[in-house]
C-alpha cells in the first residue's frame, strides 16, 4: 500500500490509507470522514475487500451444502454489504461533486463460479449485479460504475491459507490461468 501511495504522490496525486471493516457502517463514516478531512472527499472509490478463503473456522471448510448461515456470514459481509456500505457512503458525496468513479473487484469467482467457494461466489456475484445496477442509476451524475473479474493469485495470503491443502492450491492455480 505505501509504495501504491507513493507512485500516486509521484504524478503529483492524492491518496491516503485509512484501515476499516467494510461491514461495519461505522467504521466506514470513521473512513469517509477522513477522506473529507485528509482531501476533501472521494472522487474514486475501489471497492477491493475480499475474503476468500480467509476463514479458518473449520466449519467453512466444509462442503457448502454441509454448512449454515453462520458459515455464510463473513462471504456476505466482506464481499457483498461491504460494496454495498462502502457505495452507499461514498454516492451522495460523489452526487454532490458532480462527478466521480466506483471501482468494483468482483473476483473470477462471482463471473464463472468456484468450487467450493459457493457462497463467496454469489456475494461476488451479487456485487456485480449491485455495481452494474448503480452504474444506470448513477450515470446521470457523471458516476461511472464499473467491476473488474481477476483470478486467484498466488499471494503470500493465499498460500498462507491454502498450505495444507496443496492439491487445492495447485487446481485454484491452474484455473486462474485459464
């Protein structure tokens, strides 16, 4: 994050880092209110929490059809209500200003599917329907609303989470290839 700011500040842009649970309304006004305060406001919000895999309560691990909603839950929160609560906080500023841009990372999963990730798939999926919805509301305002679908990459993050099942990793791997 410090060297995306930097190269930001190098072209003589400004961008800050305010850390924030996207499923927490609060914790987002805490966010808003630090881009007022830090740079007058938000022209561009991307939409980039995410939470794949990141559960490590065994419950989650289990086949989705095996599971409740209490391993559904943190998918929903993160992936779906936080574009959802990071948008709604950011339009009516951007509506404001006359102008500005929503950047949605919905992930390959919420495009095509994953298996065994159902439910972050749908939340993903749920977050494109949602931004493509916005994107005609807002159009209007001089809003633009967009998603970008990536794959899996093999981070230190998903490695970390998936080193104890390698044939796992290697398939999700392969498949963001593809």
């Amino acid at each position: 994050r410090s060297v995306v700011i930097a190269q930001v500040q190098a072209f003589g842009g400004k961008m800050g880092h305010h850390p924030a649970d996207v499923s927490d309304p609060a914790q987002i006004a805490e966010m808003i209110a630090y881009a007022e305060r830090e740079f007058g406001g938000i022209d561009i919000l991307v939409n980039n929490a995410g939470n794949a895999g990141a559960n490590p309560d065994p419950e989650v691990r289990k086949p989705f059809w095996e599971t409740g909603p209490e391993a559904w839950d943190s998918y929903l929160r993160v992936n779906l209500y936080g574009v959802i609560n990071c948008s709604s906080a950011c339009i009516p500023q951007m509506i404001a200003r006359k102008g500005g841009r929503i950047i949605t990372i919905i992930s390959d999963a919420g495009r095509a599917g994953e298996a065994g990730l159902e439910v972050y798939s749908g939340a993903k999926a749920g977050a494109a329907g949602f931004t493509r919805g916005i994107a005609r509301s807002l159009g209007r305002h001089q809003i633009t609303a967009n998603c970008i679908a990536i794959a899996a990459t093999a981070t230190p993050f998903v490695e970390e989470r998936l080193r104890g099942d390698p044939e796992r990793f290697k398939k999700i791997m392969e498949n963001s290839t593809s």
